[in-house]
C-alpha cells in the first residue's frame, strides 16, 4: 500500500507549489483600458505593464470568497484510486489565504495527503516573501516573446517563460498575457524542480476568467505520470466568486 500511494504525495507537492505560485503571480489582476494588441510591443514593455497591474493588486482588492471543485484520479499500478473534495476559498488582503472544506468523498488517505496539502501549499504561497520571489518579474524570470494569438478575451501575447533559480514554486513554460488588460489569461507549464525520482513529468494547464473588474483562476488540470507506470490527474473547477 505504501509503494501505491507514494507517488501521490509527491505528485502533490509538485503540482500544489506551481499551483500557488501560479495563483499569486496571476490571478486578481486589475483591469486597464487598453483594447487591442499593440503593435511592435517589446517582451520588456509587455513584462513591465503585467508588473504594474499586479502591483495595483492590493490597493483594488480587499478580499473575496469562491468555490473551488477538486477531483484526482489515480490510473496505473497496482490499481485506481479517486478523491474529491469541495471548497469555499477566502482571501483578505494582503495575504491572508483560509479555506473551509465543505464536503469530502473517495479515498480517505488522498484526502489527507494530498487534497488538504494544495491548501497548504497555497497558503504558504501566499505570505508576502513567497509571492515576491515567485511573482512574474524579471527577478524570477527570463522572459521571451513567441507572438501573439486569439483569445476569448480579444487576443493575447505568448511569452515563454524560464525561472532564474530552483525556488519550489516556480515554473517554466508558457503565459498568455491579455492585451487589454495585460492579465495572465492561461499557464501551460512543468514545475521548475522535479521534486522526486518517483516522478517522470508534471504538466499543468491553467486557465482564469474575467468577473467585474478582475481576473480570477477558472479552471486548472494537471497530469503527471509516475515511474511506476501510473498517471495522477487533478482538475480543479472554479466558480462563484464575490469580490468585497
């Protein structure tokens, strides 16, 4: 039974570290007034308008609640396993990050192990030294600018990202930044640090949404596979969210 799960809590940690940092490097970003792809942009120009639309963070939101759907599934040797779980999620600025479980069902140890440790995983994310060191900045990261594509939200530009260190919460991978409002609309992306043997590759697809005058995270999947010939997929749904 030990040598079943022990992937998962590892995959855990993989997935909950680029989860959180991804969650505050990205999410509740103002928006500005910009409303088309500007031409010629420099990667730089790009970088330095995100910077300056996290940096209002604090000052426009004081706090909001939403609910969050988490369902992992196991698929591999020697059986499958599932786990889900519901969530209320609560933030007050500036970085105060709480989480009331309203309903468990599945597997009782992935509950445990790996469920409640991405809520631990993003609350430690959350205090103020963490997010600076993870943030999207030029002190965390290469930046490099592969074109531009459409979006839901009117078209966006593609900027390849490679983390400067092997900080447990960064990523490397790709950001689509929304050219109106230069937010992060979509993460795909591996973890900067494999964090186990136990663990071939980690792949991560997160994607946020636009409610009143912010960006929130609205959906996040990730598949990783394990060497023992097992793939973990965790899907989180996001909804209901209520700015104050």
């Amino acid at each position: 039974m030990k040598i079943q799960l022990r992937p998962f809590t590892l995959f855990t940690l993989a997935f909950a570290l680029l989860l959180a940092a991804a969650a505050f490097a990205a999410d509740i970003q103002p928006i500005t007034t910009s409303t088309a792809l500007a031409a010629g942009m420099s990667v730089d120009e790009i970088v330095a308008r995100l910077g300056q639309q996290n940096a209002q963070r604090a000052a426009a939101l004081h706090g909001f609640e939403g609910k969050r759907s988490y369902r992992l599934a196991y698929h591999g040797f020697p059986s499958g396993i599932q786990a889900e779980m519901e969530v209320v999620a609560h933030y007050q600025a500036p970085e105060n990050k709480s989480f009331d479980v309203v309903s468990e069902s599945g597997s009782k140890l992935l509950q445990s192990k790996v469920l409640n440790k991405l809520l631990e995983g993003e609350q430690e994310a959350a205090h103020a030294e963490n997010q600076r060191q993870t943030s999207l900045t030029p002190d965390n990261y290469s930046f490099t600018l592969l074109g531009s594509r459409p979006s839901a939200y009117g078209g966006c530009y593609r900027l390849g990202v490679e983390p400067k260190r092997d900080n447990k919460f960064l990523y490397r991978g790709e950001i689509c930044v929304n050219a109106a409002d230069f937010a992060v609309e979509s993460i795909d992306a591996e973890p900067a640090k494999n964090p186990s043997f136990w663990i071939k590759k980690t792949r991560i697809e997160h994607r946020y949404q636009k409610v009143g005058q912010f960006w929130f995270p609205l959906s996040n999947k990730s598949v990783t596979n394990v060497r023992m010939g097992g793939t973990a997929t965790l899907n989180i749904d996001y909804t209901g969210y209520e700015v104050r």
